[in-house]
C-alpha cells in the first residue's frame, strides 16, 4: 500500500505543479502524505472538479464528463459559492490536540470576489430571441402622429423641438406605408406627374379654336377745329357777334368692340405630333412614378433589415458580455481555489474588454440604422423608430430562374419606358419637319362701333379671312431639331437593350443569393446548436482543470460568430427576395407575409424558430 500512496502524491503534485502555483503544490503533497484522522467530514470540490488522480483523465472520464447535461448559467450567488469551496478545499486543515484535523472556517475574506474591472449591470429585461419582436406595434395603419409636419417650409429652430421623445416599434408594413405617403422624393415625383398632365393639356388644347374679345373706349379733342374756334370768337368779339355754340362738336367719345375666331385648319401634322408627344411624355413620367414607388419599397426594405440586424448585433454582443463576464467570474473563483493563473484571468478580462467595445459599436450602428429609416420615411423629428417584426424567413419563391427572367422582361415598367421614350422622340421629329410645311388659318371678325356724343346709330360689321402660311426656309433650324430627335430614338433603343441585360442580370444575382442563403440558414441554424455545445463543454472542461482559457475564449468567439451568421443569413435571404420581388415588379409577394409553397427550387422556407 505504501508505494500506491507515494505514486497518488507524485501525480498530484505534477498536476497541481502544472497550475502555476508551486508552493501550494508542496502544500498538497504534505497534507496527503498524513493521513487525516478526523471524524467531521472533509470539504470536497464540486462534481465537474472532480477529475482521477492521474496525470492525464482517462477517456470514460472525459465523456463522462462530457455526458452531464447542459445547465443554465449559474447566479452571482452561486458562482461565490463555488468560488468557496474551491477555497476550503484547497487551505490546510488545522489540527487539534490529539491529531484530529478540522477544516478552515470561512471568512468574509473568502466570500469576497477578487478584484477585477468592474462588469456591465445585469439586465433587467429577459434576453429577446432571435425570433422575438423587439416591441408591439400597434395593429393597423401606421399612427397619425408619425407623420411629419404638412408644411414642407417648416424647419426646427430649438433643440427641444429635434429631442427625441419616444421609440416607436413599426411593422415592416407599415413602414412601406409610411414612404408610399411622406417620402419626399416620392412626393417630388408625382408633382412632376402632374406637370405633365398639364403640358398633355397645353398640347390638347392646340385642337380647338380660338376665341377672343377685344374693346375699346376713348375721347378726343381735334386740334384743328379748336384752333378755329378760337379765331371765330375773337373774330365774332371784334364784331359784336355773340357766337357761344361754335364749340360743341370739337370733343368726342368713341366706343369700338370685335370678337375675333380664329382656328389652325392645317397644320402639316404638327399639332397631332405634339400632343402625342405630351402623351407619351405622360406615360414615361407615369412609370416613373411606378419605378420608383417599387425602388422606395425595396429601400424601405433594405433598411429595415439592417434595422433588424442591428437589433440582433446589440443582442448578440450582449449575450457575448455577459458570457465573457460568467467566463471572467469562474476564471477568477479557479484561480483563488489554485485551479487556474493570473495569466487566464487577463485573457478573460481582454476578452470582455473586446466584447465591450463590439457592443458599443453595435449600439451606435443601431441608432444609425434607427435614424436612416426615420430619414427615408419623413417622420415627425421627435420620434425615433425600432423594429416590431421578428427576424424570420420572409416567405419564398415559387417560379424558376428561366421563368423569373422571362417575367421580369415582359413586366419591367422600365422598359416600357424606354419604348415611351421612344415614341416621344418620333414625335418631336415629326413636329421638327412639319416647321418646314403649310398653315391654314380660318378666321372670322365681328366688329361695333359708336360715336357716345352723336345722334347716330351703333355701327357693325363682320369679316372673315382664310390665310396661308409656309416658312420655305428656316436656316436649317426644322432639319436640326429633327436629328436630335432621330438621336433620341437611337439612344432610347440601345438603352431599351442595356436595361434587358440588366433586369437579367439583377434576377439572376437576386436568385443566386436567394439559394445561397436559404442553404445557409440550415447550415447557420445548425453551426449555431453545435456551438453553444461546444461553449458548454469547453467550461465544463475549464471547470474541472482539464481544458484551457484559450479553449472556452474560441468557444465564445464561435459562438458569436456562428449567431451573427445565422442572422446574416436569415436577412440576406430576406433581402434577396425583396431584390428578387424588385426585380420581377408586379409579383404581389408581400415582404414579410406567410411563407408561400414553392416549385421553383423545390423547398420551402425553412424554419427558424429557435
């Protein structure tokens, strides 16, 4: 028995000696090498401590160990008390008088924590899940008091008018709801829809004739006869004749009115062509409206995901917090039972200072995203924004990549655009050259006019006139404006066949993330179950003196990479079907609606409740 005893020390103290504390090593070995004859019962060290007392753990033990279920993270309280039986397991027994050996009494001193950085408050709210909703949003349309001030002249002029006030969670809805009816840009664009109703009247109205009226009332005087008037009187003084009645018609007031009707009979095709000119301008600006409400969408889309995802970035990088602070505490209770260094407790103070900074950052990118979804929806200055919806699968696509492509050819508004544009500029030609044809005028006169300070009658009379009017040469100016305008035809035809080459191009990139990411979230759901396996493992390890610091340091790391994938993905899946809906136009898919069956790539959305 003696040589089996003196072996037990020896490999205890070669695995005490290898935890960086040599003099309580000495320590262990003496208090084994005497036997301890005491009736009380002696402290032993928590289950996942317990290890064999050989050098090297055997492999029944390392799965045994490995075999514990999971538990949740142990409290404060509980971590202290872990902290001090590793302690009272590792201080020598005192002796009392006859040999008999008594445990040590704990102290304040033991109970206290070992001084380190201080951690971040506990949280008071329960940790929300990657499928749970920050926050309720009110059910139905977007509230009224979201919308900004209807004066767009009106800015801020105190602080206290752009502070905000609140956070209000919006679905992602009614957020597009939102952009359809503040967006400025948006706004911007129907008020030049309207611009062009207004010119296709403008052209219109060259279709009918012309009415005018035109009056007159004067008085006048003739020189002549005052100047003879004047001789009569003096003439008539030199003779004693009284003449008081010479001037009475030396003054006079007249009174003339004409309607005149005029209307262009001919005009070598220029009225037709311009208004459907105006008409097909009407058009373009009507799709253009239509673009960019579809563009708005997919915006509004875009940042409300990145809304999402700097919601889950907060999340996750304080979970990885408050695992680096757990790591940091058990690091700490190891290195005062003798179970561990001072060296794995900085790695765990470096690793929470890291964790810290992430969060920091993660929260200000959050506030930027907060702030470029209020900014593209126009809000009230005062109220900031978050994100109700869950990060979930978006829905899925049912048609295939031939026939998204063939989809998007025929219903791409900008295409139709460009064949707008098309026209438009065939029409200008053809009012360019009708400069250089014939005009016939019909017009047609009504004419009155009076003397008020004479007995006779109102006088009429009427005239109508048939007028021709051809500009034989112009200097060349009718043939130029027609060449812009067979230019504009060219141009819009190579346009028309770039867009066709883009439209394909962005279905088949938004088709190729769709698949990728909907591969990547099984993957990424998956990664994820195994790393908060193999966290768990690797401070079970740590715990029981087996693994390193380094080894539950790479295990948090994954940990944290592997939710930050699995989020990634879930949202560039989600982008790639908005992209794809953009794509396509007038696939009625709503972002954010129940997943759709498939038969496109054969599966449907996956599910990543967690």
């Amino acid at each position: 028995m003696r040589p089996s005893r003196h072996l037990i020390v020896v490999s205890v103290g070669v695995l005490v000696a290898f935890s960086g504390t040599p003099s309580r090593a000495a320590e262990s070995v003496s208090n084994l090498a005497q036997p301890a004859k005491t009736d009380e019962p002696q402290p032993t060290l928590p289950q996942e401590a317990k290890l064999p007392l050989d050098t090297a753990p055997s492999m029944a033990a390392m799965r045994a160990l490995e075999a514990q279920p999971a538990v949740p993270n142990p409290t404060i309280a509980a971590v202290r008390s872990k902290q001090a039986r590793y302690r009272l397991a590792q201080k020598p027994a005192t002796k009392k008088p006859g040999g008999a050996q008594v445990a040590p009494a704990t102290t304040a001193t033991d109970l206290a924590p070992a001084p380190s950085i201080s951690p971040l408050p506990e949280p008071t709210t329960p940790d929300p899940g990657p499928s749970k909703p920050l926050g309720p949003a009110k059910p139905g349309a977007a509230p009224e008091y979201l919308n900004p001030d209807p004066n767009p002249l009106s800015f801020p002029t105190k602080p206290s008018e752009v502070k905000l006030r609140g956070i209000q969670p919006i679905s992602l809805q009614q957020a597009i709801e939102l952009a359809q009816r503040n967006n400025r840009s948006l706004q911007v664009n129907r008020l030049q829809l309207e611009r062009s109703r207004a010119s296709l009247r403008q052209a219109q109205a060259a279709s009918y004739p012309t009415l005018g009226i035109q009056s007159s009332l004067g008085r006048s005087q003739s020189a002549n006869n005052r100047n003879q008037s004047q001789s009569n009187n003096a003439l008539s003084s030199l003779l004693g004749i009284n003449n008081t009645n010479n001037n009475e018609n030396t003054i006079s007031n007249t009174f003339s009115a004409s309607a005149t009707l005029s209307y262009d009979i001919f005009t070598s095709g220029q009225r037709p062509a311009n208004i459907r000119a105006a008409e097909q301008q009407l058009r373009s600006d009507e799709i253009q409206v239509e673009v960019n409400q579809e563009q708005l969408r997919l915006d509004v889309a875009s940042d409300y995901y990145n809304l999402q995802q700097g919601d889950e970035s907060v999340r996750i990088n304080q979970a990885a917090v408050r695992n680096n602070e757990f790591s940091l505490r058990d690091t700490q209770a190891l290195e005062r039972a003798g179970l561990g260094t001072r060296f794995d407790v900085l790695q765990a103070q470096v690793q929470l200072s890291n964790s810290r900074q992430n969060l920091t950052n993660a929260i200000a990118q959050q506030q930027i995203y907060r702030r470029q979804l209020a900014q593209r929806l126009s809000l009230s200055p005062a109220i900031d924004l978050a994100a109700a919806d869950s990060v979930d699968v978006a829905g899925s696509w049912n048609l295939s990549l031939e026939e998204s492509i063939v989809l998007a050819l025929k219903n791409r508004g900008e295409l139709e655009q460009q064949l707008a544009q098309r026209e438009l500029a065939r029409q200008q030609r053809r009012a360019a050259l009708a400069g250089l044809g014939p005009t016939v005028t019909a017009q047609t006169q009504y004419q009155l006019s009076d003397v008020l300070n004479d007995s006779s009658p109102i006088g009429s009379g009427y005239a109508f006139s048939l007028g021709l009017n051809w500009n034989l040469y112009d200097g060349g100016l009718s043939v130029a404006r027609a060449q812009q305008a067979e230019a504009n035809i060219a141009i819009a035809e190579q346009n028309f066949a770039d867009l066709s080459n883009q439209i394909r191009f962005a279905v088949e990139q938004a088709y190729a993330n769709l698949l990728s990411n909907f591969e990547n979230i099984g993957t990424t759901t998956q990664g994820l179950e195994q790393a908060r396996e193999s966290l768990r493992l690797a401070r079970l390890r740590f715990q029981a003196g087996v693994g390193t610091q380094t080894d539950v340091i790479n295990a948090e790391n994954a940990l944290t990479q592997a939710e930050g994938n699995r989020v990634n993905a879930i949202l560039g899946y989600n982008r790639a079907l908005a992209s794809l809906q953009r794509a396509i136009t007038n696939l009625p898919i709503a972002t954010g609606a129940t997943t759709l069956s498939t038969t496109g790539f054969g599966t449907t959305a996956p599910n990543t409740s967690n």
